[in-house]
C-alpha cells in the first residue's frame, strides 16, 4: 500500500510541474528583460525620485551618487525622505550631493513621526511623493526606488523610454540581488525564482490578465496614474508594498478601461471572432493606455548584503506569511503544496533506487530533471554554477521552515521586524 501511495504522489508532483513548465506563463524562462538600445524620444519627461532612507550612511555614498550621476537628457530631481536615522544619513546624503555639485537636484526631507496603519517605507515614500506634488513643475514619472539600490547610469533613460513606446503606466524592475557569499548563492536565485512563480511576468504584463505585482526596488510610475490610484496611501498598510502597488494600478486600470467601454465597442466584442481577439478596438487603445511591466535587470543591483543563513531567513519570515493573508489554513495548503512540488520528487527518487521500485524511481527522478531544468534559467541569470540547480528541494524545504517560522513570529508578535520596527499585523493590499 505505501508503495502505491508512494507512485500516486510522485506522479502527482510530476503532473504539477508538467503544467508549471507548460501552462503557467512560462515563469521559468527568465525572459522578460529591460531593453538597453539607445533610442532617443522626441522629448524626454520630468522624472523625480523618491528614495526612503532608514539608516543608509553606509550605503549612500554608492546608490544616492548613481541617481545623481544618471546620463538623463530631461530634467531630474532626487527626494531623499531621512526616515528618523540615527546614523546620519541626512547630512551624508548632503554632502554627496555637495561633492557632486548636484545640491540643486537633490532635496533632503526629514520624516515625521510614523502615524498608525502605516508602514515605515510607505510612510517616507507617502511624504516624499507630496512634497514632490508641491514643486513649481511636478514630474510626468516618479521614481520609487529603495536606499540600497546602486542604478545603471542610463536607468532613467531606458525606463522612461519603455513607459513611452509602450505607453506603461508603472515599469518596475526586478534588480540583480547581491549574489556573493554560499548562502547567498545557495538561497537568492531561488527566492527571485519563487517570487516569478507566484507571479509569472508575462502574466503580469499582459493587460488581459489579472496577475499584478512590483518589485520595490524599482518602481517608475506615472504621476497621473499615481493620482488615480489615490496616491500610495491606497497600500499605506501592506508589508509587500511593491505587490500591493503593482495590483492597485492594474486593477484601477483593468476597472475604468471596462466602465469606458461604448455600446458600438460591446457589439464589436461581442461579434469579433474568438481566434482573432487583438482585432478588437478595446483591446487595442483602452488596454494599451493602462499597462504595467515588470521585468528582470542585470544593470541595476541591490548592494543589500546577505551573509549569512540568519540574515536570508530574517529577510524571507519578515513578509512570507503576509503573503498567505495570515492564515492558518493558506499555512497548511502552502507546506503540503511545497513538499508535494519540490520535496517528493527526490525522496520517490532515491526511495525507488533504494527499495527496486523502478516506476517510482523514473517518475521521482523525471519530476527532479523538470525542476532542475525549470530552475537553471534563474541560475544562469545569476552566474552561479548549474549544480545549484539541483538542489532546489533542499533549498525548498529551507523557504519551508521560513514561512512556518514567519507564521510563529507573527503569532508571537514579533513578525514585521525591520530596522527596529515591528509591525501588528496588516493589510497586504490585495
């Protein structure tokens, strides 16, 4: 009878990555990159960047330094929200901007106190984004962009550029992780490789689908669509920000486009053939006019170090059980779904090498080769050698533990911790 049990779930686990690699917006090819061509617009936008800081000194003298140093052609400002450091983070920011001589371009605000039902980050970006609005000329784009973030120096140039042939109302970038120290190695690529399956990017940039995210670490936005929205107070509460932001506007997008809909378009829909949707007008203006992107980078990179196991595992429990709407059940679902997919598929193999079951032996190790292969994209992306690929179970079970861990901080009041914060639980914007 165990044999048996055995078979179904390795067949099962090897089902479900058939249809992953086959049927799940092909998340694993790790295509859908920012373009690099040096193509000039007829006019390049007023861009302003916001960058929330929380004791940055460190780490400024690199990233503050590549936003004041982007070959823009247009005009570009730089807001740096000083969120109540306590390790100078202001009076660095100045003075890099004073070595550069870009004091004009770079405006340094001090955080207020952090109100109830907001998040830290959110908090400085919200106060970032209104002085922004009080300036002579606001920009068409803000940029929302983390501390740690060291940016290409062309960045602006090619995400405005992106935003206006594409007419995007949010282009965010996945950055390049620092990927240096084993664990960082062994753990980084596999995050980046979890969160595209959670939400697979061409998923995410086709405006017919309701899959939306960000990544936080680069967030272009128009400044109209920001105001639709209702400004980033709309996710003043979420922990994945990023996520939460992405939704927001592709659902506002997705909402008015559908209320803008004429009684001759309706007809059009309805008389237009199934095999060629593109003909229809809407899909063609209204859809084109509310788009997001998201896309990976390897230009643009986080300096945000993570040495150790500790440092991944704090970074990963931090949000993972956020990301399940705190709940117990969605806790369970996920652990079985994570051993099913990831964990079965060696333990079948090496049980049916071990006992002489062949069949279950084949279908474990077939289901492992798809994994593997579905992996090795996002290894390759960041440099590190193909046998890493084959330990994404084990890396599997680490996430695992994680999001348990995350599960039990929260419970005992401790989930949300950053930089001296801890967060109650939240609102994850969805």
């Amino acid at each position: 009878m165990s044999g048996e049990i055995g078979l179904w779930l390795s067949v099962l686990s090897l089902v479900i990555w058939v249809i992953l690699l086959g049927f799940w917006g092909q998340f694993w090819r790790c295509d859908q990159r920012l373009t690099r061509q040096e193509t000039e617009l007829e006019m390049f936008p007023a861009i302003c960047a916001v960058v929330p800081a929380r004791n940055e000194a460190d780490l400024l003298p690199i990233t503050l330094r590549s936003l004041l140093t982007q070959n823009y052609p247009g005009s570009f400002t730089v807001v740096l929200v000083d969120d109540n450091s306590t390790d100078g983070t202001a009076n660095i920011a100045s003075g890099v901007a004073q070595e550069l001589n870009k004091t004009q371009q770079l405006h340094v605000l001090s955080g207020q106190p952090l109100p109830p039902d907001w998040t830290g980050k959110l908090w400085a970006l919200h106060q970032g984004i209104e002085y922004v609005q009080t300036l002579t000329q606001p920009p068409d784009y803000v940029l929302l962009t983390d501390a740690d973030i060291e940016h290409d120096a062309q960045n602006f140039r090619f995400l405005v550029t992106k935003a206006q042939q594409e007419n995007l109302e949010l282009v965010s970038l996945m950055v390049l992780l620092r990927c240096e120290s084993f664990w960082e190695k062994l753990l980084i690529p596999a995050f980046v490789f979890f969160f595209q399956k959670l939400y697979p990017f061409p998923w995410v940039n086709d405006f017919t689908k309701s899959t939306a995210a960000a990544a936080g670490g680069c967030i272009l936005i128009a400044s109209k669509a920001l105001t639709r929205i209702g400004g980033i107070q709309v996710v003043r509460n979420a922990l994945i920000d990023d996520c939460a932001l992405g939704q927001a506007v592709k659902q506002r997008s997705r909402e008015q486009g559908a209320g803008r809909k004429t009684e001759e378009e309706l007809m059009l829909i309805n008389s237009s053939s199934p095999e060629h949707p593109a003909k229809s007008p809407v899909s063609s203006s209204s859809a084109s006019s509310h788009k997001i992107w998201l896309g990976l980078d390897d230009s643009t990179h986080s300096l945000r170090s993570y040495p150790s196991l500790s440092t991944v595992w704090d970074m990963v429990a931090r949000t993972a059980f956020t990301q399940l709407h705190y709940s117990l059940g969605l806790l369970i679902l996920a652990v079985i779904g994570m051993i099913l997919v990831y964990i079965v598929p060696p333990v079948s193999a090496i049980f049916g090498l071990l006992t002489g079951t062949w069949l279950v032996a084949c279908v474990g190790l077939l289901s492992w080769l798809l994994m593997s292969c579905a992996y090795l994209p996002t290894i390759r992306f960041y440099g590190c050698s193909p046998w890493f690929a084959l330990c994404l179970p084990g890396i599997a079970l680490l996430y695992t533990l994680m999001t348990i861990d995350s599960a039990v901080r929260h419970w005992q009041k401790r989930g949300g911790t950053w930089k001296g914060r801890v967060y109650s639980k939240t609102n994850s914007g969805s």
